[in-house]
C-alpha cells in the first residue's frame, strides 16, 4: 500500500488505522494537526480513520517556539 | 485628511516601491498610515521588525519583556553584542531607527497576558505573532479574535518553519481550529531544548513581513486559508489548507470561550518558562 507522507512515498504492508499509524511514528497525536487529502482531521476520528491506498497525509507538528 | 506629500527624502527611500504598479504612491501611503505590533523581538521579530520598518510602515509597536543573551546572536538581527543585557526593545527601537527614522516605535515591555491583551492590542491594525510558547500563541490568537485583527502566524523548530494568516473574525479559522487543544506540558520540546537553525527564522520571519506588507497593501494571494510548512533541511515547501471548524470553540457555531482565559492554566504550564540551558562545557562536547 502506497501513501505520501508529508510529500514522501511511503509503503506500509496494508490497511492501518490514522491512529496507530502515527504512534508508530513516535508522534504524539495530541501534539499534531493531521490533514487526510486536503481535509484537517478532528482528533476524535482518528481511531475510526483507516489509511488506504493513495491517501495523501500531512503530519503538522505543533510549534510553540519562535525562540526567544 | 488632506494627504501630506511624500518629502524629497521619501520619494528617494522608496522609490523602488513607488514605482512598482502593486504599490506605488497610494499604496506607500497607505503603509505609513499603518501600524503593527509584533508580539516579540526575537527570532522571527527581528526580521520582520527590520523589514516592516525599512518598507515603511508608520508605527510598530513592539512587545518583549526580554532581555538580550548572547545566545539570541546567533539568529536575533535586531541585537548586536553592545546590546548584551539591555532590554530587547531598546535595542529593538534602535534598529529601527538606524533603518528608517520615519518609523514609530511603541515600545510595550511587558508580558502579554489575559489582563492586558485587549487593550495592547486596540490600537493596532495587524498582529504579527512572533512569540515562544504556547500559553501566548492561544492569548494573541484569541485576542486578536476578540479585536477583529488580522493575525500573522510564525513558529519555528530545528530545521522547520510554519507560517500562516488568521482573519478569524471574518470567517477564517483560527489557530484552534487546527489546534484545538494544546499539547501536554513536556510533549514538545522548545527550542531552547531542541535547537534551532539560525537562518530559519531569517525566512519564516521575513515571510511573515511579507505576508503582512500585501495584506496591507490589499494585493495578491494572502496565506489566509493555508499553513506553509517549510523545511530547511531538505529546503521543501508544503501546505495544508485551513478551514474554520464549526466546532472550534473560539470561532465555531457554538463558542464556549468568550472572553480570554487562563492560558497558563490551559496548557498547563507557567508562560515564562526558565529556558533549560545545558552548561558550556556540555553543550561545546555535542
């Protein structure tokens, strides 16, 4: 299954669910804004969100800082 | 008001923008009969300080309750070395000055927060958000709501800058609706902590300068709708789009938030973090 992942391909072995995708990342899912092919994602669906192939994803981090 | 006309001297510094037709003799005037504050002169602050300045834009307010460390050199233009331990906007004012002395420069050393937001923020036409932590990203975004503000949206991290433009009070979005929630005290790491690539800021925060500049002028396309991320390390631009969620608590059907809060409380954490420093002789092993 192909996915591009903040404007990388990415091939992942099959269907996953938004959420467990980016944990397996090491990503805090309280700590993003996910976009799934143009459309921000409410972190409540990210459980019941399935990835498949082709879906473009954008993974932003949240940025407190502009370095003081 | 009678216009004044543009003085000899005028006519001289900006005669690259007098003659660009997107700006031009109405366009300058309008820029001198702006203001903007810029909610910190750090970073992202000093460029666009610099920037705002040199285009001509009547009055910036500044607000920093800092003072100047050596280890704002490395990317904080607007100081130099015989700044070291003077306030960030005396020496932010003087730069400024050096730059275009048709510039005002309001000077608010304080710390923005839930008492004095509204009215620091009353008298300005456009809000540039170059601030370090997240209990102030929440305030200025929803001061700038309650005040029917535009806001330009600036942070950087390591090797990555986001940038983008809130007009909330129009219908926009606004930082909660891509944020609704902070994240947990700890789960992302400030810049003090994580680094930060000197010349980033350079481009998020002369982009922020820019945005603002057209906003104000009225031309082209504005960020206002969309996140540009860009990443340095592998010099790569992206956007996401932004849409207001109809559920977000500030801008959405249904508000719950109508006045400004505890945002220290709200992230759970204090705004005026000690920044975690490693001692030299750590930091010149790594």
């Amino acid at each position: 299954m192909n996915l591009r992942v903040n404007g990388k391909d990415v091939e992942l072995p099959g269907p996953i669910s938004l959420l467990d995708y980016i944990t397996g990342l090491g990503v805090d899912p309280r700590a993003v804004a996910v976009e799934l092919n143009g459309e921000i994602v409410a972190r409540e669906s990210y459980t019941e969100l399935t990835l498949s192939e082709g879906d473009r994803l954008e993974i932003v981090r949240m940025v407190g800082g502009g370095c003081r | 008001m009678p216009l004044a006309p543009f003085t000899p001297d005028q006519v001289q510094r900006y005669a690259r923008h007098l003659i660009l037709p997107e700006v031009g003799g109405a366009g300058q005037r309008k820029l001198l009969n702006t203001s903007v504050l810029l909610l910190g002169a750090g970073g992202l602050g000093s460029p666009a300080a610099l920037y705002l300045a040199a285009a001509g834009v009547g009055r910036l307010g500044i607000v920093d309750f800092d003072d100047v460390d050596a280890s704002n050199l490395q990317r904080q233009i607007l100081h130099g070395v015989a700044d070291l331990g003077r306030p960030k906007v005396d020496s932010a004012e003087e730069a400024i000055r050096a730059i275009n002395p048709d510039v005002e420069v309001v000077k608010h050393s304080l710390h923005l927060n839930s008492e004095n937001a509204l009215d620091v923020f009353r008298p300005y036409d456009v809000i540039v958000d170059g601030t370090d932590n997240f209990p102030t990203r929440y305030l200025s975004n929803d001061a700038a709501f309650f005040r029917a503000k535009p806001l330009v949206h600036g942070a950087i991290f390591r090797f990555e800058g986001q940038m983008t433009m809130f007009e909330a009070a129009k219908g926009t979005g606004c930082y909660r609706c891509l944020f609704p929630t902070p994240p947990p005290p700890g789960a992302v790491a400030s810049c003090a902590e994580a680094g930060v690539f000197g010349v980033l800021p350079g481009i998020i925060g002369s982009m922020m300068a820019f945005e603002t500049i057209k906003l104000v002028l009225g031309i082209g396309e504005t960020l206002v709708g969309r996140l540009l991320i860009f990443e340095g390390y592998d010099m790569s631009f992206r956007r996401v789009n932004l849409r207001r969620d109809p559920r977000c608590p500030l801008c959405g059907d249904e508000p719950s938030v109508k006045g400004l809060i505890d945002y220290e409380n709200f992230c759970g954490v204090t705004a005026a973090e000690p920044s975690v420093s490693l001692a030299p002789a750590e930091l010149a092993a790594r």
